[in-house]
C-alpha cells in the first residue's frame, strides 16, 4: 500500500513539474509577442489637432488611436479608433526611405457644447518611412459618416455630419 501511495505522490509531482513549465513557457511566449509589437506616437494637424499612436500587431496591419480638437461646427472634442492594413509599398525613393499606402475603417466619436456626433470612419493614408531616422510622415483623409446631434434651449435636431468628409491631415510619428 505504502508503495501505490508513494508511486501516486510521484507522479502528481512529476506532472506539476510539467504543468508549471508548460505554463512557463506560454507565459514567455505572450510576453515575446507583446514585446514584438512595433508601436508609434505622433501628432496628426488637419481639421485640428490630434495625438496619434499607432500599434502594429503584424506586418501588414495595426490599429491606430487618435485623440484631440476638431473644428466641428465649433471647437469640439474628437476620438478615432482605426484597423488599418498596408495594402502596397513602393521603392520610390530607397536612399530616403521606404514609401506606403495604408487603408482602414473604423468608429470617430465627438462633441462640444450642444453637439454630438458618432459614425463610421475610413482612412487613405499614403506616407514614408525614413530609413535614416525612425520616423513616419504620411497624409491622410479620414472621411467619417454619421448623424450629429444638436440640442439647444430643450430643441434638439439631427442631420448628417457633413464637416467628417473633409478630414485632411498630416501626421508625423515615431516608431519605437
């Protein structure tokens, strides 16, 4: 009997042993994988001014944030949340640097002070990468379509959020 019990308490040892190292190594994998996620922060200028951070989860993708003030039929606070995929990239110019063309979609929430709006965006993004500094520079339209919502002295109205067609911006990130 001694022996059965003997023989049980080494193999639930054993396979501790195993389960914690099994669990080790998963645990060193996520942490590689978040390590070789590439991020970037920037600034974006066009129909206002916007931080920008960027994280690229793959080669050809990433999800980009951008928080700041939009004129919106006045000044108003302005969030975007972007997938973007790296649909092409062109050897242009291969001294300077490395060209790009990416696309996304996703959601632009705002508002001020008797405005609100939220709809889909989209982006067309064309930009280079340097090669000699660890900087991307890129022109943007980010068109978002939606309802806005005004509400004033207890009448409120809605309509189309016509200022989101013309999101041209510049933006300017580095990349760690």
């Amino acid at each position: 009997m001694k022996k059965i019990v003997l023989s049980l308490v080494a193999l639930l040892c054993v396979a501790s042993v195993s389960a914690q190292s099994k669990f080790e190594s998963s645990v060193k994998s996520a942490a590689k994988a978040v390590a070789s996620q590439k991020w970037s922060v920037g600034l974006r200028v066009g129909s206002g001014l916007q931080a920008d951070a960027e994280c690229f989860y793959s080669d050809k993708a990433y999800v980009e944030a951008r928080f700041g003030m939009q004129y919106v039929a006045g000044l108003a606070a302005d969030f975007t949340v972007l997938h973007n995929w790296n649909c092409c990239t062109m050897d242009w110019t291969p001294s300077a640097g490395q060209w790009f063309f990416d696309a996304g979609v996703g959601v632009n929430v705002g508002g001020a002070a008797h405005v609100a709006y939220v709809g889909v965006a989209g982006q067309a993004k064309l930009g280079i990468k340097f090669s000699s500094a660890p900087v991307r520079l890129s022109l943007d339209w980010t068109p978002s379509f939606g309802p806005i919502i005004g509400y004033a002295g207890g009448y409120s109205h809605a309509a189309f959020f016509e200022y989101g067609l013309c999101n041209l911006g510049i933006s300017a990130v580095y990349c760690f």
